[in-house]
C-alpha cells in the first residue's frame, strides 16, 4: 500500500512538473516566426515598404552582453524618431505596417528585435522585465548617436508591455501601446483557465520556479500596470475589441489611470490584427493622439520635401 501511495505521489509530482516545465516553455522559448511568415498578413505595400525602403542595420550591446539587432529607416531630415517593439515569437519584420504609416507621417523609424528574437542573441523572453532595460538603452543610443528633437515608444503585445514598463526608466514624450496585458500573472491565469481549461492556480507556483531558476525573474516582477501608475508620459492604448488571448479590459483599465491618456478599440479585431482589421481607423487614432499632446508630427520636414 506504501509502495502504491509513492508511486501515486511521484507520478502526480512528474505531472505537475512536466505540465508546468511545457508551460514555461511555451511562454519564453516558443518557435521564432520568420519574417516570410510575418509579413504574409500585410498589403503589397507595406511588404514593399519593408524590403524595399532603404535602411541601416545597427545594433548595441545589453547589460548583460547579449548584442542586440535594429533597423533604422531615415526620413529626410526629422529630427523626431519612433522605436518599435514587437511581440512574442516575431521580429522587426512584424512591425512592416507601423512603419509605414509613421514614416508617411514623417518621423525617423528604429525598428528593433527584442532579446532571444529575431537577429538578437538570447534565450528566454521575459515579458518586459529584462527587455525594458534594453529599450532604455536603446533610446539613450539613439540620442547619443542622433539628433532627437521627440522620440516615442510604439509596442504590440508583449512590445507592448515593455514599452510600458520602460516609460519610468527613460525620457520619452509618448506611448503607443498595442494589446499590452497589466500583469503577468493575471494575464497567465487567465490564459490558463479560459483557454486552456487548466487550473491556473495550481500550475502557477510551478511555472514561476523555472521563470525564477531558468530565466532569471518571477511574475510578480511584470507589472506594466504599475509602471503607468508610476509615468506621466502619455499613453495611447490600442486593442481589438475581441482579443481573448489578451483580454481588452487590461487596456480600458490602465487607460484610465492618466487623463493624459486615449484608448481606441478596433471594432471586431482579435490580438495583433487591429491594423489589418482597420488601417485607416488606426492612422486616425494615432494622428488624433499625437496632435492632443502638441506633436506636429510633420512640422520638423517643412520644405524638405
């Protein structure tokens, strides 16, 4: 009976660590998207756009000695620049529609690959909590190397919950956060529990102990939620109307938390997808926020043609 009770405890024990080891690795070293993938969703012109838009490849050095990859698209002689940030498991390429309509606008474009994706070294994602010092560095770089009159922060998904976190580490005059999730905990919880029918609760404790022994940081420590309580830079929230995988509440929530503030929600789009859902609702809401906060996103290109 002993030997029964043992055996029963180590095979729910070998259970609980392999469902949540699996888990661990679907949420920091799922496979990599190529940008043939990526870019496959998008209009002939924003594909055009990517691939044939002259560029500068560029790259730094992390905290931790991994380099890290990004693409700079000039536009004549702004001085204003945006960095874009992909989601997990996809790449600069990703971003190919954003920079398109932000250089129609007229701003310079740093597009780059966060740690572990793309042309980046590194192993694991982290969700924003080892990224958000790399995009700080990322914006001193490019103010040491450029010449910046204003730079924003554009994120999608898990770019943009770095983004967020980033805003209290660094100087910058805006925000576009895509379908950013508020905490990484209550975000997995709920992926757990709606989408895969798991009990998220029990599996949680068991996920944190390799994010913790594998990746270096616990949940916990992802709070994009308390970042934005903690900026005064504003921010423009967008988000599907019918994302599941991250769900559009965590926006309307941390919309509300700075006047400063807009929320657009793309009627009908599911997670990522609300510039193909609606290009054009997207640019208006964009060129609506920045225009709030007194970015004249084309003043600094008169007679540059």
């Amino acid at each position: 009976m002993q030997h029964k009770w043992k055996l029963g405890a180590a095979t729910l024990f070998a259970g609980y660590y392999g469902i949540s080891y699996y888990a661990f690795k679907r949420m920091t070293r799922g496979k990599r998207k190529t940008p043939e993938m990526l870019l496959a969703p998008y209009t002939a012109e924003d594909q055009s756009f990517y691939h044939d838009v002259p560029f500068e490849h560029v790259s730094i050095r992390s905290r931790d000695d991994l380099r890290l990859y990004g693409r700079i698209y000039r536009n004549h002689n702004a001085k204003k620049w945006v960095v874009f940030v992909h989601g997990y498991t996809a790449s600069h390429s990703f971003m190919a529609p954003h920079l398109a309509m932000f250089h129609r606008l007229g701003y310079n474009l740093l597009a780059v690959d966060l740690r572990s994706h793309g042309e980046s070294e590194g192993v694991y994602a982290s969700y924003g909590y080892h990224e958000k010092q790399d995009m700080a560095d990322w914006v001193d770089w490019l103010r040491e190397k450029e010449q910046v009159d204003t730079i924003g922060l554009h994120g999608v998904s898990m770019g943009a919950a770095t983004v967020l976190q980033t805003a209290p580490l660094t100087d910058v005059d805006f925000i576009m956060a895509e379908c950013p999730f508020d905490d990484m905990r209550q975000l997995m919880r709920h992926q757990l529990i709606e989408l895969h029918r798991l009990p998220g609760d029990l599996f949680l404790p068991g996920i944190d102990y390799f994010l913790w022994s594998r990746a270096g940081f616990r949940m916990k420590e992802v709070r994009p939620k308390a970042a934005v309580e903690q900026t005064e830079t504003p921010i423009l929230f967008i988000h599907g109307s019918k994302d599941d995988f991250v769900p559009t509440w965590m926006s309307v929530e941390m919309n509300a938390l700075n006047r400063k503030n807009d929320l657009t929600l793309i009627d009908g789009a599911e997670h990522t997808d609300c510039i193909i859902k609606d290009a054009v609702g997207y640019e208006r809401a964009v060129t609506h926020f920045l225009n709030r906060h007194g970015l004249d996103q084309r003043s600094d290109q008169e007679g540059h043609g």
